[in-house]
C-alpha cells in the first residue's frame, strides 16, 4: 500500500513591505509541499495570526511596525510550540543577529538570498536544523572571536575536556563550515541518523541546545580556530 503524501509546509508571511510578501509567496508557492497560509504586515498581525492559523513556519521581518521581528519571534513561540520562525530581514549586524537568536528563531537570512536558499532555511527549520547566510555566520563567528574575554585553550585539550571523539569533532568541523546534515554525511561518508546521533551527543557534552550554539561554543571555547 503506498503512503499517503506528506501534509505540506504551511507558512505565514509576516513582512511590512507587500512587495516583498507577494515575491516571497510567488515562489513558495512554485514550491512542492509548500502553502502560504497568510500574511501579515506587521509583528502584532504575525502574532494574532500565528496563534489562528499555526503555521509550520513563520517568515518573519525584523523591521516591523507596531510590534518588531524579535518581540514577534518570541510571543510566536511562547504561543505556537509548534511553529518555527526563520527570520528573512535586510539586516546582518551582530544587533540583530544576536537577539533574534536569542529570541528563537531557527533560521536567519537575508532579503537578497538565492529563492532555493530560503527554501532550504524553511526546510532546516522543519527539520530541526539552524541555517543561515554566510554573512550572518560570519557576523556570530567574528561576535565570539573578538570578545577579549574569549580564553586561549588548546583544542586537543578541550576535546578531551568535553570526552569527544575523533569523529565527533569532524562533525562539530563541518558544523562550523555551515554544512547540512546531508553534507556532512556526504563527507565523512556516513549516514544522515548517524551524523544526528552525533550532533546530539556533542549537544549534551556541550550542554548546549541546538546547532548555533555547537558553533558558537567551537568558537568559544577554542576547539575550532577561524584558520
């Protein structure tokens, strides 16, 4: 008997600029397994509308009138559990970066990203991985590296430390590189549930909750250089 196919993806818009929800629906919708649901031009609609509709995913501005992208972010998700938040903003500085972060969101690109890109943002998020654009990677990396509080460990010892194996630290490697779970089975020629068996483990070693924050304790904590 064949399987019924999957539910799609539901989103909701949330963006002041129509312009930008109307691209952004445009290719979603060309999408397979994609639905806009709706849309909403400001945080508080994002909110109202989140809490009606539960959407799979929330595309979310930051620049908002009425309620911003980050204050949003989080009353969606204390609100929805269920949903997802992938912020889609102009806006690259660690002042933004680090607070939608914080507030939950579990993808952040950039207006100008390649349409497949957003779609692969949408769909790391359903799957219970962080994505975002190189620029941003850079912005959270250079965040950590330049803190002057930031102590000088030896890698070796801090894997040691934190009792990681040698394939663990491959992955923890590729996580930092920006890779997929798709990618880093590719490269270290596993399979995809073991590469999130690992990524689990390194994440209760670390004591740390999801992907960015592997990479930004790498960092931290000297287990992975910018060389």
């Amino acid at each position: 008997m064949e399987e019924p196919p999957a539910a799609p993806i539901r989103l909701l818009l949330a963006d002041d600029q129509k312009l930008m929800r109307q691209a952004l629906r445009v290719f979603i919708e060309n999408e397979p397994g994609m639905e806009v649901v709706g849309e909403a031009q400001d945080g508080r609609s994002a909110v109202i509308q989140a809490k009606t509709l539960q959407p799979d995913v929330v595309l979310m501005d930051l620049q908002m009138p009425r309620l911003d992208g980050v204050a949003a972010t989080e009353e969606v998700l204390a609100e929805c559990p269920n949903t997802k938040v992938v912020a889609v903003t102009t806006f690259h500085s660690e002042e933004y970066v680090i607070p939608a972060l914080r507030a939950g969101a579990s993808a952040y690109l950039l207006k100008d990203s390649e349409p497949e890109d957003i779609v692969a943002g949408i769909r790391s998020a359903i799957a219970g991985e962080f994505m975002a654009s190189p620029r941003v990677t850079e912005v959270l990396v250079n965040s950590v590296v330049s803190n002057p509080s930031r102590p000088k460990n030896d890698p070796e010892s801090v894997a040691q430390s934190l009792q990681l194996s040698e394939r663990e630290i491959d992955v923890i490697n590729l996580l930092c590189d920006g890779k997929s779970n798709r990618e880093i089975s590719q490269g270290l020629f596993i399979a995809e549930p073991t590469v999130k068996s690992h990524i689990g483990r390194i994440m209760t070693k670390m004591g740390v909750r999801d992907r960015v924050q592997v990479v930004i304790n790498a960092y931290r904590n000297g287990l992975v250089t910018l060389d």
